[in-house]
C-alpha cells in the first residue's frame, strides 16, 4: 500500500515533540513511561514519529477506514512502543477499555462537528488516570478572532466543505475542559499560527 502522507505533519512533528518531552519528563528530566491515547491519528506519522522518539507506549486510534494507512506507517517503524490502531470515534460511549497518562490529538477540534468537541472533553477524563494530561494541537481563535489571515481563509474553506466544521475559540474550549475537571496548564504558540494547548484532569475530591 501506498502510506498516507501529511507534510504538515513532517513540518510540525519535531515542535510537538520539544513540548511532549518537557510535559513527560520528571523533575529529574527523565521521561516517564507514559501510555498515550492519540485522538484521530490521521496518516500515522505522528504516533511512529513520536514513539520513536520517547520511551512511551503511543497508542494510535481513528475511525477503522484510516487504519490501513496508519499500519502502513507501523509496519516500516523499528519501535516496538508503537500500537496497532484501535477504532475509536469520539462520541462512542466507551474509548477504551483502558486508562491512559496522556491524550494527545492533532488538527481534529477543528474537523469533528462542535457536538464530538463536546464528546471528547466529556469522554476525556474517563479515559485519563488521575493528573492526566489532554495535549490538543491546532488552530485556535481568541474571543472569536483569528490569530492570522491564513487561518481566517483556512477556516472559511472548512465551512464551506461542512458547516459543521471551523476554528474553535479557545474560551470555549477551555471551559468545556473546565466543566470537565481539566484545569488549563499551558498554552503554546507553535509555527504556521497553530497553538499547543495542555490540560490536567483534577478532579475535584
Ligand atoms: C485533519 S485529520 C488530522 C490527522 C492527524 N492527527 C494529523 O495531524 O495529521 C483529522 C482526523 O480526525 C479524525 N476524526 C474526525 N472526526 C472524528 C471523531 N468523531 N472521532 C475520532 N476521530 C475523528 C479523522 O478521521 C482524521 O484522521
């Protein structure tokens, strides 16, 4: 089979990675054997990519069309912490039957219907250990704003493929992780205007 290929994905990987490492390392700058969830892995790259780079157990997951590809990409990786995909759509009632340290997604907020944005905050924390990391990577508005004109031309090309799709506002967003026991813990700005944001499930005792 002929892999899927993303070169945004090749542009962006190496800045993600800087980040995941400091949000996995310990005080001693080791980085925990953390099991990831990755939310619509898309092509793969990023699950082989990173898995290659830290010692963490990345599970990848989408809906079951994309995962010839993404087995492609597992097929051609020496990692050995790199999981076969599991079929995973946000709004199913149960992810996993595990629980993971991290969840990690990239450019998906903006792709799922505003209800799946609901559902994956929602189904988020289930899915978590306690002090669990959410890591969303993407384009995001302030206050309804775009944060450049690429991303205002961006966003009217998503509408008009589905009116369901578009940029979310990070206020919003954040409060759905709020509702939802996560407390923001930072938000990074990234090339080509996309931005990196971290939660940690707390919840409340
Ligand atoms: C633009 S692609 C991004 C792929 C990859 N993460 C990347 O950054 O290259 C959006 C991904 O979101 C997935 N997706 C869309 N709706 C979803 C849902 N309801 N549940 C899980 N994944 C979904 C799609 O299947 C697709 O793989």
């Amino acid at each position: 089979m002929l892999k899927p290929f993303s070169q945004a994905c090749i542009n962006n990987r190496d800045f993600i990675l800087e980040h995941l490492r400091g949000l996995f390392e310990d005080e001693s700058h080791k980085i925990k054997e953390y099991k990831v969830l990755e939310i619509g892995s898309g092509t793969g790259q990023h699950g082989v990519y990173f898995s290659s780079h830290l010692p963490v157990q990345w599970q990848m997951s989408d809906f079951e069309e994309n995962h010839e590809g993404i087995n492609a990409w597992i097929e051609e990786t020496t990692a050995d912490n790199c999981l076969r995909p599991i079929v995973l759509d946000v709004s199913d009632s149960e992810w996993s039957s595990q629980c993971y340290n991290a969840l990690f997604t990239a450019n998906t907020l903006h792709i799922m219907s505003w209800k799946n944005v609901i559902h994956f905050f929602q189904k988020a924390c289930a899915a978590l250990e306690p002090n669990g990391l959410v890591i969303v990577y993407g384009p995001f508005n302030y206050n309804g704003a775009y944060t450049s004109e690429s991303n205002e031309r961006f966003d009217q090309f998503l509408q008009a493929s589905s009116p369901e799709k578009g940029i979310r506002d990070i206020e919003k967003v954040n409060k759905l992780a709020l509702e939802n026991h996560l407390l923001p813990v930072a938000d990074y700005e990234m090339p080509a205007n996309n931005r990196l944001l971290v939660w940690r499930f707390k919840k409340a005792t």
